[in-house]
C-alpha cells in the first residue's frame, strides 16, 4: 500500500536507530535553586527520588517512514523525543541518528513579538539552522504557505495567534531536514490548514524523509502513521501495525465504559468489511 | 557538512545578536540617543561629584575625560556580564526546545554587548574630539588590543556564570553587588596615583583596573605599562578564558532539565 522509500543501500535504510536509551531524573525532595538555599542547607543531607523516564528503550526507524509514538501522560513520550532531538543528553544506551535533525516541539521557537513577521521568520529558521541565504531563496514560499499575505512586515504581537502558528509552521516546515521530530503541534491552525500540513508530511514519505510524531489524537495515528510506538510506564508495550498498536493503547489505557463509548470493536468490524 | 555546521552556527551566533541589539535600540537613531542617556546621566553626576574633589589643585588634567573612557569600559564589562549570566535562562526555550550548542546563545549574548559598546564609543571619541586631544597611534592600537581582552573576560565570565544561573537563581542579585564594589576597586572615578604605591601592585592583578587604568595612561598621558606587567595580565586573561571553556564543560551539560 505504501510506497517502499527510493532508498537502495540497505545499511543506508535506517533513519534512527535507539539502543537501550534509559533516562532516569533525579527528583530532589527540597529544591535548591539559589546560593541563599544552597548556604543554608550546606550541612542537611540531600534526599531525592529517582524517577525512571525510560527504561531500556531499543527500536529502529527506517528512512521514509511516518513514525508515531503514543502513551498516557508521563509515560516518557516527550523526554524520548527530548534525547532524539538532543536536548537532553540519555545516561546510557546509544542513538544513531542519519541525517539533519528539525525539532518540532515546539513551534515558532525564538519568535518576538515586538519583531515583525519577516524579521521573526528570519530568526526562527536560522535557530533552525539554515543559512541566510536558503532562507533569502525560501522566503516567498514561507509567506506564501503560511497564508499571512501582506501581514508579514506587522509585528507578530498584533497577530492572531492562529497567524503566529501558522508562520512558525511554514517556516518548519521549510527548514527541509531529513527526519523531523513532532511533539503535539498539529493542533494549531483551522482545518483546512492542518489537511495541507499533512499533506506536505505525505510528500516527506515520497522524499525518503522520516517523521516521528508525538500525538494523543489517535485518529491522526491512524490515519498517518506506517508504524507506531506505544510507550507504558517508561517502557515500549507494543510497536508495529498502526491499527494493533492503537486498538492495545486504547484498551490499556481507558475503562471499560470509555472503551464501549468509543466502540473501539464496532471500529474493527468497520476496518474488516473494508 | 562540518563546514556547514559552523556557517551556520556563525549566522546563528550573528542573528542572536543582532536581533537583541535592534529590539535595544528599535531600529532607529533616536532609540539610540535614548539609550545612551543613562551612561551620560551616570556620567554627569560623577562627574560633578568627583571632579571637585579629584580635580581640585590641578591634580587631574582632563579629568571628565579620563572619567567617560573608564565609565564606558566598566559599563561594557557590567552590561557584558549581567547579559552573559542570564543569557541561558532568558532564552531557556533555544534550551528546552531545540538543540543549538549552548555556548552559541551565551556567545551571542556577549557579542550584543561588544555591538552596544562599538556604539559608545563614538561618545568616546567626541569627548576626545572635543578636548581636541589626539591619542598617538600606539595607545590606539593597545585601547583596540585591551577591548579584546575585556571581551574575553566577559565572555569567560559569561561561561561561567550562565550554566550556574540556571542552577542558581539569586546569582544575578549577588553579581550586581559584586559589580558595584568592583567599579569602587578599580580606577574609574579615581586615578590609581591617588593610592598609595604599595597597593598598585595588587590593584593592578584585577585585570578590569588593569585595563581601565593603562587605557586612560596610554590615550591621555601616553604612559604604558611595562613588560613584566603586560606578561602578567595577558596571563591572567588566558588562565581566565581557559577556567571559562573548562567550566562551561562541565556544568552546561544537563542544564535542560534544570532550566
């Protein structure tokens, strides 16, 4: 059904791979965060909880392939996304990463508000890491997709904040790594705005350039993703087939009336009629 | 592609920078004859002060000029390091939300207060033009030498102190307090020879007085200091930056989970 990625190296395929990454965080019980409290509390012992984020995570994505990963909150989602991005640093395992990475977990990063949409669109993809002179040549194209129009000399204080999403968008989107990590910023702009945003990820798959999307919509799971990861209690409870991995989520993770509201079984008989 | 890394982060340092200089000044000339009003207003009311009590007898030629070259010294080096310090943590989401090398945004930091310096000076050079003195081209080639070696100081500083910001947050009251003693110890609203010569010595360790003294020496009274002084300071400068780098290695590391 999917079109296999052009790729012909076979040791080549692989776009990220983890290996055994745990992440534990320390959880001081009194937080010390000045001189004034570090001085004062020089001779009390320092107590603190260790709390296990991930727990020996080990998967591979390939080159192309639309990843999504899901759990419940605080099931280490994000903090994976985290390590793969590079903001935080695992304290074992090992992660292979080929290719330029563009984090998306946020969006807009380094937008002023006191600037103007050019100058903020400027800014915003040199922290992306492109050059002025990509950015120069993508400029017209950024506006264009972001549908801002003649608004992009305004500062960006006087805009809707549909508009901020929409430009720091365009301009991620345009920054044209080879694997972009998403951390729930699909939710932004109105529909017809999202169906284009998906969209152009759909073009990434043709491109051979892989996408790891954190998400709570299931549907969009779904929808999108060529494989996805369920990540419980720091660990990975199942990955594979987008429609088993979901169908498992939702019965781990809801009761048993959510579960009949939601018809999770009428869903699967749909599926199997089509 | 390592090329291409450092391009980029090069224009990521230079965007940073350039892009908080602008916000300072609003991209206009008034916004930047705004924001030299409160060096000029420290600048009057020691001035004022001071000079009776310095000048009086003779005993400083060109006192107020002495005194704008020091202040404008000290207030790039105030600026630099407040700026430095908490440049991590005002810009904690590049740190949270991204990954640039950290060391970008606390350089950016201090090459914004290099750009505002560049700007002051020209207050400089009207006071010198105004006193019609012209510095021989020697102390002008040390005063471009000694900026350079203020710079490093701040950025080493700045190394230092931002990833501890983070960690903790009091520093920046603790630093202005600090700033304030350290512009009473070093000769900006007083000429070193006021002291008594068993202390030049020691004064002259703090490479900021060491800087601040022998530029107004070397632009007013075309004094300089002396080899062993120079070997002294330059050596003070490097071991400064390498604690800086040093210290920076060791502390930037898990500052995204802290920030």
């Amino acid at each position: 059904m999917k079109k296999r990625n052009k790729q012909k190296n076979k040791n080549n395929n692989i776009a990220i791979r983890v290996e055994k990454v745990s992440k534990t965080f320390r959880v001081p019980h009194q937080k010390i965060n000045s001189m004034r409290s570090a001085f004062v509390n020089i001779f009390n012992k320092k107590t603190y909880e260790e709390f296990i984020a991930l727990d020996e995570i080990s998967f591979e994505v390939k080159k192309g392939e639309f990843v999504g990963i899901i759990g419940k909150n605080g099931s280490g989602k994000s903090t994976l996304l985290k390590i793969l991005a590079g903001v935080y640093e695992a304290d074992k395992g090992k992660i292979i990463v080929n290719g330029g990475v563009s984090p998306f977990l946020e969006l807009g990063i380094g937008f002023n508000p006191e600037l103007s949409g050019r100058n903020n669109v400027y800014l915003n993809a040199t922290i992306l890491g492109l050059t002025k002179k990509e950015i120069d040549e993508k400029f017209d194209e950024i506006v264009k997709f972001s549908e801002i129009g003649k608004f992009i000399d305004q500062q960006v204080k006087n805009y809707s904040s549909g508009m901020k999403a929409k430009l720091a968008f365009s301009v991620s989107i345009h920054a044209k790594r080879d694997i972009l990590l998403m951390d729930e910023v699909l939710a932004v702009g109105d529909v017809a705005f999202q169906y284009k945003c998906m969209n152009e990820f759909e073009k990434y798959k043709e491109q051979g350039r892989t996408v790891v999307l954190v998400s709570h919509s299931i549907d969009t799971v779904r929808e999108y993703c060529d494989k996805v990861i369920f990540i419980n209690d720091s660990k990975i409870a199942k990955s594979g087939n987008p429609e088993e991995v979901c169908d498992e989520y939702i019965l781990k993770n809801m009761t048993k009336e959510q579960i009949e509201e939601q018809g999770v079984e009428k869903e699967k008989k749909k599926r199997e009629k089509e | 592609m390592n090329n291409k890394k450092h391009e980029s982060y090069k224009e990521l340092i230079w965007m940073l920078a350039i892009t908080d200089f602008k916000l300072r000044y609003q991209d206009s000339v008034l916004g930047y004859l705004w924001a030299l009003l409160q060096p000029l207003m420290m600048f009057l009311i020691l001035n004022i002060v001071f000079s009776s009590i310095f000048a009086s007898g003779g005993a400083i030629e060109y006192y107020s000029l002495q005194l704008i070259t020091s202040l404008m010294l000290f207030i790039f080096f105030s600026e630099g390091t407040s700026a430095g310090l908490s440049s991590l943590v005002n810009k904690a989401q590049l740190v949270t939300k991204i990954y640039v090398p950290r060391w970008t945004i606390i350089v950016a930091s201090t090459i914004n207060a290099a750009l505002i310096f560049l700007m002051n000076l020209i207050v400089i050079i009207g006071f010198f033009a105004y006193y019609k003195l012209m510095p021989d081209i020697g102390s002008i080639l040390m005063f471009i030498v000694f900026i350079i070696a203020l710079y490093v100081i701040i950025l080493a500083f700045s190394l230092i102190a931002a990833p501890l910001y983070v960690k903790y947050r009091d520093l920046t009251i603790i630093w202005s307090v600090a700033l304030q003693a350290l512009m009473y110890l070093s000769p900006i609203i007083y000429p070193l020879s006021m002291m008594d010569e068993k202390w030049h010595p020691l004064m002259l360790t703090n490479p900021l007085a060491f800087i601040i003294h022998f530029n107004k020496e070397a632009l007013i009274n075309g004094h300089y200091a002396t080899t062993t002084q120079y070997i002294t300071f330059f050596s003070i400068v490097i071991a400064v930056l390498i604690l800086g780098i040093w210290s920076y290695n060791r502390n930037a590391k898990n500052i995204a989970e802290l920030i």
